[in-house]
C-alpha cells in the first residue's frame, strides 16, 4: 500500500527534456510516460555510448608509453638510475665527460661570462657591490634557466657567493635563508 507520504518519481520528457514530478496518488497515470521516456532515453544513451566509443577509440590511438625504451633493464642501471634520476634519460650528453647537455653548456658558459664582465666592468658606479650582486643574479638565472645543476643547489649558490664577494655577511644571509618562516614550514613537513 501506498502511504500518503509523497513519493517522488523523476522522468524526462522526450520533447524537452524537463523533470516532471508525480505524487504517489498520481502514480498509476503516469506509468505509460515513464515507460515512454524511459525508452527515450535508453536511445539516447545508445546514442551517446556509438559516439563514446568512436572517440574514446580515436584518442586511445594516440596513447603510447613514452619512455619504455629507456626503463633500466639490469640491476647496475637500475641503481644508477636510482641514485643518479638527472643523468637517466635519452638525451645526447657530449660535454664535461658525459654529464652535461649541450643547453648545460651554453648555461655555464653564459652565466659564467655574464658574471665575469658585470663583476670587472663594473657598469654601476654608485654603489660597486651591487655589480658583484647583478653578477650572482646573472649567474643563477642562466643556471635556472639551462638546469646546469639542479635547481636545489643553484638557489645555494648566492649562500657561497655573497659572503665571498663581501656583499653581506654570512650571518645576514644565513639570516635571510633560514628565518622563522622557513623553519616553520620545514617543521610542518618533519
């Protein structure tokens, strides 16, 4: 039996595709519709799974593994792998006994180059330390830029350099490296 409790039955129409609600009084009536839009929709989802499944097919074509070829195969690579990532992959290395790319190159000897002319041409007079610093910012873009070394201990590099070249103390960029910020979001993550 039925309760007086409205009993909510959702069907669409084919015409417009609209949500018509029925109560539970109502019920009996409406069953022809149902079974009608049911079918209805039956055959647009029939519809829809021809046209899915042309195009899932299409763009499953295009799917490959990338790097199969290149997965170690031997215990000694896979450990060279593992503990070398950055001098594992298919790229040509012909510089510095096979560890750089021809891109590294270019980044060292650039940022090399910018640093030497900015730090004994000295283009700013008013203040010469800040042509040391041009330099060390020189130096680390293009080592950002051409991954020379990895990113981690190329942001180490104004650390070593700015003490070095009397720009600031040790204590005012160690300062600057490791302030209460950074030791809290390093605390988070430990």
């Amino acid at each position: 039996p039925v309760s007086r409790a409205d009993v909510v039955v959702a069907t669409t129409d084919e015409s417009d595709d609209t949500m018509a609600t029925s109560s539970g009084s109502e019920l009996a009536g409406d069953r022809h519709e149902l079974k009608r839009s049911q079918s209805a929709t039956e055959r647009m989802g029939n519809a829809l799974q021809r046209a899915g499944s042309n195009a899932l097919q299409r763009a499953g074509a295009n799917l490959q593994l990338q790097r199969a070829g290149t997965l170690p195969k031997s215990d000694k690579m896979l450990q060279h792998a593992a503990t070398m990532p950055i001098l594992f992959d298919e790229a040509d290395r012909p510089w510095c006994g096979g560890l750089w790319k021809t891109q590294q190159l270019i980044g060292f000897l650039l940022g090399v180059g910018s640093m030497l002319v900015l730090s004994l041409w000295r283009p700013i007079h008013s203040y010469p330390q800040s042509n040391d610093m041009l330099g060390v910012a020189a130096l680390c873009a293009s080592f950002w830029v051409c991954e020379v070394i990895p990113i981690y201990m190329t942001a180490l590099i104004p650390m070593v350099m700015l003490p070095f070249l009397k720009i600031t103390s040790s204590a005012g960029i160690s300062a600057a490296y490791w302030n209460w910020i950074s030791m809290f979001v390093l605390g988070t993550f430990l």
